[in-house]
C-alpha cells in the first residue's frame, strides 16, 4: 500500500512507507552527527580558557537555540525507536507483516515522548510557567 495521492507523486515519483522511514532515519542520524561535532568543537573551547568557553556556551542559551534542542531532541527519539524497529525486522523476518504498524508506531511514539519534552524544555523560556 502507498501514500495517499496527494503525496504519491513528487517529481513523479511514487514514494513508499519504506523510503520515508529509511529517510527520516538518515536525517536524523546526520542531524545528532552535526550536533555531535559542534557539542566536542564547544566542549573543546575549554582549553582557550574560562572567557573562551562561557562566550561559547552563552551562543546556545537563547530560545532559537532551545528550538533546535528540540529538534535534536525528536531526531533523537525518532532514531533510536526506529533503530529499534529496525533491529526487530532485522532479527525476526516474520516481523515484516507488522512493517506499516510498527511504522506508525515509532511515529506516534516520537510524538507522544516530544509532546512533554518540549513542554520541559521550553519552560524556562516562556514567562507565564
């Protein structure tokens, strides 16, 4: 079964829930490896010296910063309950008849486990909290 046809066609190309998932899961692999380098790149400013470090801290202490928390965050979640998807079709081919289900699955559950997680990490951010 594929996309509804409002999404089937971009550059007329039918694009599955396979692709999607594969996708979704590249993305946010090389997202957390961006944000990998630029943490050890700010960790690493702690050898200029105490001045150095707390300017390069204080860059990420503002909200366009804690959006791409975030962000990084839901790219977290959503990569490792995908990876874990991906582990149980690995090892148990007879899984593969639960592909779509366990698809929905990781994407619900990225979404249910944001949906506090934002909250907690906007917080210090939003002044009626």
């Amino acid at each position: 079964m594929t996309l509804p046809a409002v999404t089937q066609r971009w550059f007329r190309y039918r694009i599955s829930w396979s692709q999607l998932a594969w996708f979704g899961h590249r993305l946010s692999g090389i997202g957390v490896l961006i944000y990998l380098f630029m943490h050890v790149v700010e960790t690493s400013m702690v050898l200029f010296g105490p001045d150095v470090y707390n300017t390069a801290v204080g860059i990420f202490r503002n909200l366009p910063a804690r959006l791409g928390e975030i962000l990084l965050m839901a790219a977290l979640v959503y990569h490792s309950l995908n990876g874990l998807r991906v582990i149980v079709l690995d090892f148990w081919p007879a899984s593969t008849a639960w592909y779509r289900p366990m698809t929905y699955g990781v994407i619900i559950a990225t979404v249910v486990a944001m949906v506090p997680l934002s909250i907690i990490m906007i917080a210090p951010f939003v002044p009626w909290w």
